[in-house]
C-alpha cells in the first residue's frame, strides 16, 4: 500500500494478547507481509494462524501501528509468519519516544548517591526492591502527568532538587512499573504548580515495552475521539 514505509529486516514490536515480542521484517509484496517468529525475553511466541496482532514501529521520526492477521507459516531457512499486508495506519509524531497524558497517583523514594552507583554499576534490581523495603524507608507521594518509554513529568508532595535521583512507583494498569530515576527539569505550570521532568535511568527492555503498549492504547483512545 502506498504510505507503508517499512523495509525488509526493519526491527518490529509485535502485540498480541496483551504482551508485546520482537521481531524482523523478512519480506514485502503487493498483498502480504512476512516477519520472523515472535521473540520475548529469548523465548520464540508462535500464534495460531488467524490470530488478530499489531505491529509498531518507528520511521522518519513517527511512531506507526497498524492491526493485521496472521494467515500461515512458512518455513525456509528459518520459520516465518505471513501477514495481511495493512489498508490502515496510524501514525504519531515522535519525540525520542511518544509522551501522552497520564495521570495516576505513584510513589516514590528517595535514595544516596551510593545507592545510585551500586544501581548504575550492576543493573540489578534486587537493590531497588532491598531499598524499598528496607526498614524506615521514607515512602512520599507523588502524581505522574504525562509518561513515555524515557521518562515522565511529575509533582511531588515535598520539594526535590535538580539533578536528585528517586526510586518511582508507577502503576501501568495491573502492573507496577519501579524504576530508578533522574530529575532533569523543574518548572512551574500557569497555576504557579511546580512540575518535575524526569529520566529513566535503568528501565529494562520489559518495562520499557510495557510503557509503550500503554502509550498506544492512550493514544488510540484519543484518535477515535477526534
């Protein structure tokens, strides 16, 4: 279809009962698309044949999503999965990653500059969950306004510094996004309410597809209003 400006061996996000996979644009023709299997976490995915799934994927600064059916497989030299070619796309302009309004109620903790470097250094978060349940640990409120895969804008209920790192608690549906983060911004909004950028500075390739698939939904939603 005109307008489809994908490529053979463009990295895709797949969604398909409600979990989001990897994988690889293998080949284009008038009426279908082939992709390889779909990946998690190491583990191929494989749905049956006329199961409904969304691909995203980003092109020319835009994040594009469109549904279609999975018609068959076909093995070569590696397994694949034929796809209706999409009549329909949506597109949305992206900023590093799509931002959308969200707002929800979190918490957050704050933490040391050790505790940072112990975070940055090994990537485990076994010390995130330690420090959040550690004994008089100070948990404080805060409100998310707006969420994307990089990073979010808040308020709290207390005073935080520029450059501050926190641990926030995000719930994404049934699920609860922790992840370390970094003030980057502080402003005030036109009723004098001081709002905080901030970055993810550990998000993993689970989380960050789980923020990702909730952007899409937001932004559906959105577009059937309009």
């Amino acid at each position: 279809m005109k307008g489809l400006d994908l490529q053979v061996n463009s990295h895709i996000n797949v969604t398909y009962d409600k979990q989001v996979f990897k994988s690889v644009i293998q080949s284009i023709d008038e009426e279908k698309l082939t992709i390889g299997l779909l990946m998690k976490e190491g583990n191929f995915f494989i749905p049956p044949i006329g199961s409904e799934i969304e691909i995203n994927y980003i092109s020319n600064l835009r994040v594009n999503s469109f549904k279609t059916i999975i018609r068959e497989y076909i093995k070569d030299n590696i397994n694949l999965i034929v796809v209706d070619k999409p009549k329909v796309i949506e597109r949305y302009q992206r900023r590093r990653f799509v931002r959308v309004n969200f707002l929800v109620d979190s918490k957050f903790h704050e933490v040391s500059k050790e505790e940072v470097s112990k975070i940055l250094e090994k990537g485990d978060t076994k010390i995130i969950n330690d420090i959040i349940n550690r004994s008089g640990n100070e948990v404080s409120s805060a409100k998310v306004l707006d969420l994307s895969a990089c990073g979010a804008k808040v308020t709290f209920d207390k005073p935080m510094k520029l450059y501050d790192y926190i641990i926030l608690e995000v719930p994404l549906n049934d699920q609860l996004l922790i992840v370390l983060s970094k003030i980057v911004c502080i402003n005030k909004d036109e009723s004098n309410r001081v709002t905080y950028g901030i970055n993810f500075e550990n998000l993993n390739e689970r989380d960050r597809d789980k923020i990702i698939k909730v952007s899409f939904a937001i932004m559906r939603q959105l577009s059937k209003r309009l």
